[in-house]
C-alpha cells in the first residue's frame, strides 16, 4: 500500500485553481457575496486538504471501516468511499457516480457563470433578473454552489464535508430570503416573480417548457 498523503503543495494549489474560477464566475461584489463565496472557500480548502493532505475520515473510521472494508487503507483510491461502500472493485474515477460528480461540479460552474451575466446585465439596467436561468429558478446561483457541493460529495466523501454541506445549504436559503427582501423593498413588483417562481430547483411544468423548448430549438 502507497501513502498518497501529504502533498500540501497539491492542496493549495488545486484549491487556489478551483476557487479562481468560481470567483471568477460568481464575481462577489457586497458583503453578502463574500460570505457565500467565504463558506463556500472554507468547504473546498477542507475538502482538497482531506483529498491530498491528510485523510482525516478514514483515519477517525478506520478500526470500524478496517473491520467491515478490509480494501479501505490509505490509498488515494480509496477516499472514494462511496465506491468502497458499495464493493466497487474497480478503478473509481471511471465509476458512474465519479463521472456524474463531474458533470455536477461543471454544471454548477455553468449555472453560476450565465447566471451572473443576467443578473450583471439587470442590475445594470436597473431590473428584476428574469431571463437566463432566472427564468426558472429565483436563485441559480445559489442553486449552482449546492449543485457543486453535492457533486464533490459523490466523489470524495468526508465526514467534514457531510457536516458542512447541510450548514452551507441552510446558510444559502437564509441569505436568499434576505435578499428577497432587500429587492422586495427596491422592487415591489418582485413580488409576482416571487410568487410564480420557485427558488431553487424548478417545478415540473418548467422543466417540461424547458425540454421542449430544446426540443423545438
């Protein structure tokens, strides 16, 4: 068994590299973008730290994972706990569940960079956000950060990581709501966009106008 541990260079390197591009496609510009930018920084340094740095959860479980897993050990390969807990014997970054995490993790990149020049547009022509993936949900941004958390979470599993996901997810819907306010009081005619669209994942009937507005296109 190799020791694929302690390569901190690696961490911040591949931490500096990922969060470039989602501050580069979020672009926080108050101090409620930064907070979210700020937390969402916090679940990636750790979640790398553990991927490349030290493998706190599989030591923290090993004598319980040891005994039930004996395949589980301090191999990179076998961070992919998911694909150990399932009896994947196999290489995992080939897995369908690591290749979706992937199409996860860009998708959110993709949702949070278009949904940034929609509302970079609108707020520069003073309107309500309402065209792009505004359109569909009221806070794709936000929605794109959760999409990517979940997407790391499929493939690289901790128990830092698990902890983390449902505080940011709730710390998301808190700092929509505020927002929703703030633009309630700017805006009142939000207030109908905020009653005939939901917040963060689309209902059926939209994603039905959706398929078959692809469909057409």
């Amino acid at each position: 068994m190799e020791y694929a541990y302690g390569n901190w260079f690696v961490v911040v390197i591949i931490s500096g590299l990922f969060l470039w591009f989602v501050y580069d496609a979020f672009k926080p510009k108050n101090k409620i973008d930064w907070r979210s930018f700020g937390a969402f920084s916090a679940f990636i340094i750790a979640l790398f730290t553990e991927m490349y740095g030290f493998p706190l959860t599989i030591y923290l479980l090993s004598s319980w994972l040891g005994n039930r897993f004996p395949q589980i050990n301090f191999s990179h390969n076998s961070g992919h706990l998911w694909e150990d807990l399932l009896g994947n014997t196999a290489d995992p970054h080939f897995s369908i569940l690591h290749i979706l995490s992937y199409v996860l993790i860009v998708g959110g990149l993709i949702l949070i960079s278009v949904s940034w020049k929609v509302l970079f547009q609108a707020t520069k022509q003073h309107v309500i956000a309402k065209t792009g993936p505004y359109k569909y949900i009221r806070h794709p941004q936000y929605a794109g950060f959760i999409i990517i958390i979940l997407g790391f979470l499929m493939q690289w599993p901790t128990l830092l990581a698990l902890i983390m996901a449902p505080i940011l997810t709730i710390m998301y819907i808190r700092l929509a709501r505020k927002e929703e306010g703030e633009v309630l009081q700017k805006y009142p005619q939000y207030k109908d966009y905020l009653k005939n669209t939901p917040a963060f994942l689309p209902t059926i009937k939209i994603l039905k106008v959706l398929i078959n507005h692809e469909k057409k296109a």
